[in-house]
C-alpha cells in the first residue's frame, strides 16, 4: 500500500509539476509575442537578453507619416465607434502594406501613421520601399472612398509625406515600451505630410533625389514648412512606363 500510495503521489506531483511548466511556457510565448508586436525583432530579443535596448545612429533611413484631411470634422459627424472602426480599417490595411514591403510601423497619434524604413536592419532598399508602399496606401485610400462615396458617405481623404535622412532610433519606457525615431529628418518627413494635398505622395528633395530615375515626379517648387523653412517639394506621380 505504501508503494503504490507513493506511486500515486509521484504520478499527481509529476502532472501538477507538467501542467504548471506547460502553462510557464505558454504565458511566455504569449509575452514574447507581445513583445515583437510593440517592438521589431532585433529589438526585442536585445531587450530580453540584457534588460535594455541601446539607441541606435543610422546614416540614412526614409519616413512616411499619413494624415486624414478635416478629420475633426469627420469624426464630428461618427460615434466614438464609428470613429474608432473606421480608423481601425485603415490603419490594419497600412499595416498589411508596410509589413509586405519590410518596413517598420513606428505608433500612430491620433488619425496619423507613422513608419520608417532601414531600420532597424539597414538596407539598401528602403527609399524604394517606402515609396512602393506609399503608392499602394494612396490607391487604396482612392478606392476606398470610391466605395464610400457609392454608398453617399464622405470620402477619408490622406495626405501623405516622406523624407530620407539620418535618425536616431530607440526604445523609451519602462512599463510601456515604446520604439521610437528623432532628428531633423523626422520633422522634414512631418513638414512633407502637413504640407502636402489629399491623394498625394509629397516627398522632398533628399528622397527624390534617390528616386528620380525610377519615378515620375512633380516639381512643386520651394514651399515654407514651419519652424524649418523653405524646402523643395515634389509629388510622386507613380512610375515610369
């Protein structure tokens, strides 16, 4: 009796020990899923393995931001709900495109996207990249609000600028983790946004420099960003035929 009551006790302590590292084993799965899903991969691994993430210089990196034109006195005329569904809808499809073309979602504030691209691995196509995928969010945003506008509801039109230059980018936070870009090429790459129109790609002249052999581009001439100055601007009209 004694054997087999031990027998009994070992085999209940070994399926409690089993089903207790089992479930050890999916919350951590679940935590590094979590992870990758606020941070890039090299990031996160780098921040498992040291508990910190060292900010990184990088020579040459390109930034989208995207921007909802009168999106105060769209959302006006929605329920919270709505609001928030419609900007969902978007903002899932940006992911989709930006996530085939291996760039890097940044956050989003508001009714605006924020990506980058060559970081956090440096390569050689990011500027193409960027633009491809640019493309891609204008046409989609276009026949999106040709949807819309069947329907008889208001289109959702974006504006969208890019710039290319160098950047610091970094993790800041401690409880809520955040991967973050800084320098004067993101505040370009914000100007380009501000200042460009509805429907359109606005890069500056440091992008389009790197891309004007394989795109059409529309000189727009010199135009005042504020706290920056006048910069040169150009519309990306797509590729050449």
């Amino acid at each position: 009796n004694s054997i087999a009551a031990g027998l009994l006790f070992s085999m209940v302590f070994g399926i409690i020990v089993y089903r207790q590292r089992n479930k050890i084993s999916k919350e951590k799965k679940r935590s590094e899923e979590l992870l990758l899903n606020i941070l890039p991969e090299e990031v996160a691994k780098e921040l498992q393995k040291t508990g910190n993430s060292t900010p990184r210089y990088y020579e040459k990196a390109t930034v989208l931001f995207t921007d909802i034109k009168s999106f105060s006195k769209l959302a006006d005329e929605l329920s919270p709900q709505e609001v928030v569904t419609e900007l969902n809808d978007c903002f899932v499809a940006f992911d989709e495109i930006i996530g085939k073309y291996n760039l890097e979602k940044i956050k989003t504030i508001g009714d605006s996207y924020m990506c980058a691209g060559g970081i956090p691995v440096p390569d050689d196509r990011h500027v193409i990249d960027m633009i491809n995928a640019s493309l891609e969010i204008r046409d989609f945003i276009k026949s999106r609000n040709a949807k819309r506008i069947s329907m008889g509801l208001p289109p959702w039109d974006i504006r969208i600028g890019i710039n290319t230059g160098p950047l610091v980018a970094g993790v800041v936070g401690k409880k809520k983790y955040a991967y973050d870009i800084w320098g004067g090429t993101v505040n370009i790459a914000s100007r380009m946004e501000s200042n460009g129109e509805a429907g359109k790609v606005n890069v500056s002249a440091a992008t389009y420099e790197l891309i004007k052999d394989r795109y059409n581009c529309t000189y727009r001439g010199k135009i005042s960003a504020k706290n920056i100055g006048e910069i040169d601007m150009y519309f990306v009209e797509g590729t050449y035929n």
